[in-house]
C-alpha cells in the first residue's frame, strides 16, 4: 500500500467515526423581587410588554426607529421559549398606577427602552407589573459598542435576559458550519445564533469541522482542509479575513478542542500512526512549534473536548474497534471508559456551566443526543426523533445545544433548548450543511470580514 492510499484509509476511518451517523427537572431561575418563574419546563410562557419610549411628534403616525429595534429583541426573547412579547409605543415612562394597569391586559413584565441618539446610549428599566416596582434596584444604560446596529439590539436582549432569569445571555454569539454546494465544493460560513445573516469566511473543494477559538475578543475559526498529500489544520481571523497553516503533518490534522481558559489546544494528528491527541499553547500570533502526545494506543482517538481541570473527554474506538467515550486524567494519564459496554457513542462536547457533556449515541440505528453529568457519573437521553443528530456544541449559556440533523432528504443544523425539548432549524432543508460549533457570547458583536 502505498503513502497516499494509507494517507486516505486514514481519513476514510477518522471521517467514518466523526460522521457514521450520516451513514447509517431543569431549573427554575427566581427574581427575589417578583413573583415570576422564568425556564423551568412546566412553567408557562411570561407575558411580557416591551415598550419603545418615543416622544418624537411623529410617533403616533409611523413605526419609529425605536419600534423597529424593539421587534428584534422580541423575537430575541421569544427564541428562548421564555416569552410572550408584544411591542408597544409610548411617548414616556407612565406612573405606578398606570404600570400597574397594564396587568389587566395580561402583561406580567413591563420593560421600558429609550434611545439617546447624541449620547449613543439605551435606556433600560425593567418593572413588575402587579406591583408596578422596579425589578431591579436601578434602569441599566448600554452603550452602542461596535458598528453593528443588530449588535447593539443583541446586547439589549441579552440584559434583558439575563436580569430577568439570571442566566447568560447568548444574542451576541455565533455559529459557524460547514455548506455544501452544488458542484461539491464546501464553504465554512458564519451566522447570527438564529441562522441569520450567514457569511461565508472559507472556502475549498473539500473542507471540514470548523471549531471557535474560543477568544471573545480575537474571534477566530480552525477547520481542516483536504490537500494532496494530507488533511491540514487551518485558521481564519474572521475579523481580517486572512488565513493561516496551523498543522501540515502527514496525514490528519483536524478537530481542535480549547481549554476553557483558551490557552491550551487538543487536537488529533495521525503522523505517527493511527490518530493520536496532542496539546500545544495556543498563540493568536504564532504558528505552534512544540507538541505533546497525550494518547499512544493503536486506535482512534478523535473528537476532543477539555475540562477545567484538564481532564480530557474524546472518542475513541481502540478497544473493540467501537467508538466510545473516554475521559484521560491530566494528573496521572489514567483513562476511565464513559461508555457502557456495547455503545457506540461520538462527538463529545463539554458545557462549564452545567457541568455536561452532550454527545451522540446510537440508539436502535439512529444517532441520538445524550447528556453526561460530570458531577454524578448519569446520562439522560434527550432526542427520541428520526434523523442522526452529530457534532454537538453548547450555546454559551448552556441552555441550548446546536447539531446537525440528518436524514434521507436533508442535512440541516438545528439548535435545540435542553430544558424545554423545543427546536429551531436554522438552515434551509436544501441546503446541505453539516458540522456546527457556537461561539462564545462576544463582548463586541464581530464584524465578519
């Protein structure tokens, strides 16, 4: 056999073990000062008014600025299944009692939005209405950081959010896959968190599994790319546009995991022999030099994902030939088998907030989600539907998890809210796309190059 047919039996393995499915009570978030349960999964919808403040002389005769603004965060907001949200203008901020009117219209959250267009700034005060007080002790002003307007709604919304459940909002990320396109050649594109405004960042004849870097300031995205002689390990500043070679070993150079404080890389190489984890610093501005080995068995070891403590969960099939879950320990290299006999499980994804790993189990010939509590050693499956569900990643609130979803007419990527069941496709079912990862919440909303 020579060099480039053992080259490509190894993709052919690696690939099947990312990609074989293709083939083949939450909690209850309180506000100490109101009555109102926000997340939990048998609690109904909160009816929320959102009131654009418009003192403007022709606000009462055409849909302002502001209102328009106040329809994007509803539909922020109402993604989450949390609310019910109704837009509405105003010319000021009324009085207690009339706040309190706004009861006997159904509203249990009234949240007053006013813009200053000299300062730049949003004007945010949050009331319950029954009480006709002030959720919180004081109204909250943002800023308009970055040159996106959608941006700026982003981080209203998630204020908004994140006053009302307490929990991280996620308006402010991103998502990145793979498409294909007609003449078989692939894009890695980048879109909003509901699959709006994609942008395409990457391109070749053949690439795959595009990963964040984690950095909410420096947003970057690594994917590997098929090349004559090897599978390469790419990067794009998707701020400047401009590409980079971070791995060009023989053969496989794919599937980068961050460290949660993102200064250390896993990634899978195959140059020497079977595909194997190795651990590198990462450097925005420098290609990595020195590499560690972590795993030495004859199998495959893909699919990494990092701890706190950095521990490392991966796939790996070199016991049985089955892939399975593993969990390497950094202290003293002991490996624990996640897995129970028999299962075939891919694709490990590892969320700090909840302490879960989200991964895909095949469950009578159909891949299925699962999350793992790293705290108690228990899974629960959480998808019971037709289609492959693959290549997990966690929103960076840890509510929700995006995945592609495929069948016998469409691979689409779909995001799903673990609390509630609930799930948005957020690509077309024409469109072949495939690979998802989320980003983190950015601090200023990317301008993508």
């Amino acid at each position: 056999m020579n060099k480039i047919l053992q080259i490509t039996t190894k993709i052919i393995i690696a690939c099947f073990l990312i990609s074989v499915m293709a083939q083949e009570k939450s909690q209850q978030n309180n506000q100490e000062n109101m009555q109102v349960q926000v997340g939990a999964r048998e609690s109904k919808k909160v009816s929320l008014a959102l009131i654009a403040i418009d003192r403007s002389s022709h606000a009462k005769y055409t849909e302002t600025h502001l209102l328009t603004d106040c329809k994007m965060i509803a539909k922020d907001l109402e993604f989450t299944d949390q609310f019910l949200v109704s837009v509405i203008s105003m010319s000021a901020i009324p009085h207690k009692k009339e706040i309190k009117e706004l009861e006997k219209k159904g509203y249990e959250i009234a949240v007053f939005i006013t813009e200053n267009r000299k300062k730049k700034t949003f004007d945010i005060r949050m009331y319950d209405v029954k009480k006709g007080l002030m959720v919180t002790d004081k109204g909250y002003t943002l800023h308009k950081s970055g040159s996106l307007e959608r941006g700026w709604i982003h981080s209203i919304s998630d204020l908004i959010l994140e006053k009302l459940t307490h929990s991280p909002g996620f308006f402010l990320s991103k998502i990145t896959y793979c498409k294909q396109l007609s003449n078989g050649h692939r894009q890695v594109c980048v879109s909003d968190y509901d699959g709006s405004h994609e942008q395409v960042v990457a391109k070749a004849k053949l690439l795959i599994a595009p990963r964040w870097n984690l950095d909410e300031e420096y947003p970057a995205i690594l994917y590997s790319k098929y090349t004559s002689s090897n599978v390469r390990l790419m990067e794009v500043d998707v701020l400047t546009g401009k590409e980079k070679t971070v791995a060009s070993y023989e053969g496989l150079n794919m599937l980068p995991a961050f460290s949660p404080d993102t200064n250390e890389v896993i990634v899978c190489l195959s140059c020497k022999g079977g595909t194997q984890l190795y651990s590198y610093v990462y450097d925005k501005a420098h290609r990595p030099k020195n590499y560690t080995q972590l795993t030495f068995n004859m199998g495959n070891n893909i699919s990494p994902t990092v701890l706190e403590n950095g521990d490392i969960v991966f796939c790996s099939d070199f016991i049985g030939g089955k892939p399975q879950l593993y969990r390497l320990s950094r202290l003293n290299d002991s490996l624990v088998c996640l897995s129970q006999s028999g299962d075939v499980c891919f694709s490990p994804a590892y969320c700090p907030l909840n302490k879960k790993i989200a991964y895909t189990k095949m469950v009578d010939g159909v891949g299925q989600l699962f999350l793992y509590s790293v705290v108690t050693g228990k899974d629960i499956q959480i998808t019971f539907d037709g289609g492959h569900k693959q290549e997990v990643s966690w929103s960076p609130c840890g509510h929700y998890v995006v995945f592609g979803f495929s069948n016998e007419k469409s691979k689409r990527i779909a995001i799903q809210n673990i609390q509630t069941g609930s799930r948005h496709f957020i690509t077309d079912e024409k469109m072949l796309c495939t690979y998802p990862s989320w980003s983190p919440n950015f601090t200023v909303f990317p301008v993508i190059k």
